[in-house]
C-alpha cells in the first residue's frame, strides 16, 4: 500500500522535474491535511462487501464516477500494466461462495483480456479522492458466462455495441480515420438489427483474496483496515499506515 502524497525521503529532483524545457513542478510542496474522518474497528461490519458498499454510496454522494476503478495486470514476463474500467457488477455471496467478487467488462483479446488469461492474479483500485478513501482489492479473475456478458451487452448503448466490433482494442491502428472506418464498417454490417456481443467481449469477475480499506488521517497517520478470506468468511486486521 502507498501514502498518495508527499512520501518521506523521496529526492526533490524526482519529484520537481517536468518535461524538458517546460515549467518545473513543485510537487515537493504540495500537501493536503488529510482530516475528514477516520476508520475504527468498531465501524468496521463483519463482512467487506457491506462496508465496500456503504463507502460506495458516500462516493456516489460526493460525485463523479465511484465505479471507475484501476485494473492492474502482469505479463508472462513481469511487466505489470494499469488502466482504468468501470465496475459494472458486485456479487457480494459468502465467504465461501465461488461466485463473489467485482465484474467488469471487455474484449477478450485486449491486453488486460490477455493477460489476464494467462495470469489470472490482479489487483484493483477504487480512489474516491474526493473522500480521502481509497479502496483496494488483490484477488484472482475468471470469465463470467457467456449468459451474463451477454445480458449486460444488451443493456449497452447501441454506439457502444458498434465499437465493441469495430475496436481491436489494444492494437495498433495507423490513425483516428482508420477507426472511424471501422466503426462505418460495423454500422453497415448491424444496420435495422440488434447487435449481439461479440465472441471475443465479456465479462471477468475479480474474486477477491483480500480487501483493504484506506481512509486518509492528520498527520499520514492513516487508517487501513484489511480483510482476507479464510475458511468460510473474513479475517480483519490494521495495518501501519
């Protein structure tokens, strides 16, 4: 886990340096108190799914996108890779249960698709900055049915179902122009018919291992409290901030 801001002993030259001959940064100086609240034990349910949604509905409260959420990937070289999805379903069974976890959606043949396939183990990344919160999540993903990616590819708004097509998402296009003529290319093929999801998009649901909750403090003497599966529910414990 990581203090968002202003970590000890890092050299100023790293953090001050910007493009070269543009405006130097300041970063070194710029600090936020963080004072909002704090997390105890005792305000801490049973089960992290409740308090995921309990937080989730502050973050809704506050604004912006609380279901936008970082995904991170490895190769089968060790070369992680981050980006940003939207979280699109939670399914909050018990501990025990094989079905728990955080859905989300994409083609298959992406680079977070692939690698996934080949590595299973990720980590999410929920930041409601605006609440000082942070929330993450280190667990394993599989393919959701084929039944669940499509229902939830129905929903979808029929420009977003064309570019499902149309996009061969994480590979090399020479221009904007050329995906634009993709794009023309799956609205022909759909044209006066629905559009079904495409064999290489679906969903992957990220059945979590462990779930830590962060909520920023005076001083960076934060509150982190994690839960981890074990047996048939979860374990909690603080860590250091």
């Amino acid at each position: 886990m990581f203090a968002p801001m202003d970590q000890p002993g890092a050299p100023r030259e790293a953090s001050a340096a910007g493009a070269e001959g543009g405006r130097r940064l300041d970063l070194a100086g710029q600090r936020v108190d963080y004072a909002m609240g704090g997390l105890s034990e005792e305000d801490a349910p049973g089960s992290p799914y409740e308090l995921f949604t309990r937080w989730y509905d502050e973050a809704l409260a506050a604004g912006g996108e609380p279901n936008a959420m970082v995904v991170s990937t490895v190769s089968a070289d060790g070369a992680p890779s981050s980006r940003t999805v939207l979280l699109k379903g939670l399914d909050p069974s018990s501990g025990s249960g094989n079905r728990d976890g955080f859905v989300f959606f994409t083609n298959y043949r992406s680079r977070k698709g692939r690698e996934l396939a080949d590595e299973p183990r990720c980590a999410l990344l929920f930041p409601w900055y605006a609440l000082q919160r942070q929330v993450r999540v280190e667990g394993t993903a599989e393919q959701v049915s084929r039944a669940e990616s499509q229902a939830y590819f129905a929903s979808r708004p029929r420009d977003a179902q064309l570019g499902a097509w149309a996009s061969p998402q994480s590979g090399e296009v020479p221009d904007r122009a050329a995906l634009e003529r993709l794009l023309a290319e799956a609205a022909d093929r759909f044209e006066g018919t629905d559009v079904p999801c495409p064999p290489h998009w679906g969903g992957f649901r990220v059945r979590p291992e462990a779930i830590e909750f962060w909520q920023g403090r005076h001083g960076r003497m934060h509150d982190r409290l994690v839960y981890r599966r074990g047996g048939d529910g979860w374990t909690r414990s603080r860590l250091a901030p």
